[in-house]
C-alpha cells in the first residue's frame, strides 16, 4: 500500500462536498456517492454538460476510504490522443517509443486514488481497450513497454452522450462499458 500524502497536499486535492441548494434528484445522487465512497469499484457519472459530474467525483473522492490518496483529473477531449495515451499510461525510455526518458502515467501516480476521466466518450478505442486493461486487472503497461506495472487506482468517469448510442456506432467498447457502469450515476440537469 501506497504512504498518504502529506496532510497539507490532501488539503490543496480535496473539494468540500457542499452543495449550495440541493433538489430532492441531487440528494438521491448524493446518498448513492455516500453507498459507493468507499468501494473501489468503477464509477460512471452521466448527464449534461455543466451539471457537476466533476464535483460529484470530487465529492465521492473526499468520502471515500481513498481521499488521502491523489484525485487526478483528465479531460479525454482536450489534448491529441497520442498525448491522452502518454499521459495516462506513460511511456518508456527507449527505441520503441523514441522517448529519451521513462515517464510514469496517471494510473501510476494516483497509486491507492482515483484517475478521473472527463468525457470518457473522446478516448479513442486503443486507449479505452488499455483503461479496461487497469480496472479488470489492475496493472498498465507503458508506452513502448510490454511489461505491465501493477496500479491501484480507482477509475471514474464521466459522460455528456449516450455510451449506449457510441457503442451501437462501434466508438465506444461495450465491455468498457459494462465495468465502468458497476456504479451507474444519473446526474440530473440543474
């Protein structure tokens, strides 16, 4: 097991989970967060743009038997993909990758956290195929690495799109699907 962070560095990590007014569909989420804090299974949040799914994650993060670990965020529609793939799995000093030095990737820094993953539906299907690698058998392989590295960290995501439409498109893998959806949260627009 990974040492906790320092207490000053968990402070700066952590979102309060107090929501200013709450309707009685956010508190449904909100005690369904507070059942699944301190599992380690996969969480899916899903709604509409600007609903709070971060906070929501943040939220789950702050309850959870993990908040003294890392709570790492990455938005899967804002950098290249070749980019989302080094920086969530890393890459390997070597020919293979042409890196001149090695670099460790989220799931290996959020060792005993959560990685978050913002617009889950942006990953291409290469790096979706390597985040069910993570949370089936919890290890990663580097970027020009065939030697997979053990990780422990909790995978949740969010979506703004229907991932039962992507997969019948053939964009989103079903089995990802089916393991991030153990805990199936519908966030409801405000």
């Amino acid at each position: 097991p990974a040492a906790p962070l320092p207490a000053e560095e968990v402070a700066a990590e952590q979102t309060p989970c107090q929501p200013v007014a709450v309707s009685k569909s956010i508190r449904l989420v909100l005690r369904q967060i507070a059942q699944a804090a301190d599992s380690d299974d996969p969480v899916l949040f899903r709604g509409e743009e600007g609903t709070g799914k971060e906070f929501l994650a943040r939220c789950l993060h702050s309850q959870g038997n993990r908040r003294l670990r890392p709570f790492l965020r990455l938005g899967c529609g804002e950098m290249p993909q070749e980019a989302i793939m080094e920086h969530l799995f890393g890459v390997q000093k070597g020919e293979r990758s042409k890196a001149t030095r090695s670099k460790r990737g989220l799931f290996e820094l959020a060792q005993g956290g959560i990685v978050f993953l913002d617009d889950i539906e942006n990953l291409a299907p290469s790096a979706q195929a390597r985040v069910l690698q993570v949370i089936q058998e919890g290890t990663v392989a580097r970027l020009g690495s065939d030697k997979p590295v053990a990780v422990d960290a909790r995978v949740v995501a969010a979506s703004t799109v229907s991932l039962e439409e992507a997969m019948a498109q053939g964009t989103f893998l079903e089995d990802l699907f089916f393991a991030l959806g153990v805990v199936d949260l519908y966030v409801p627009p405000l």
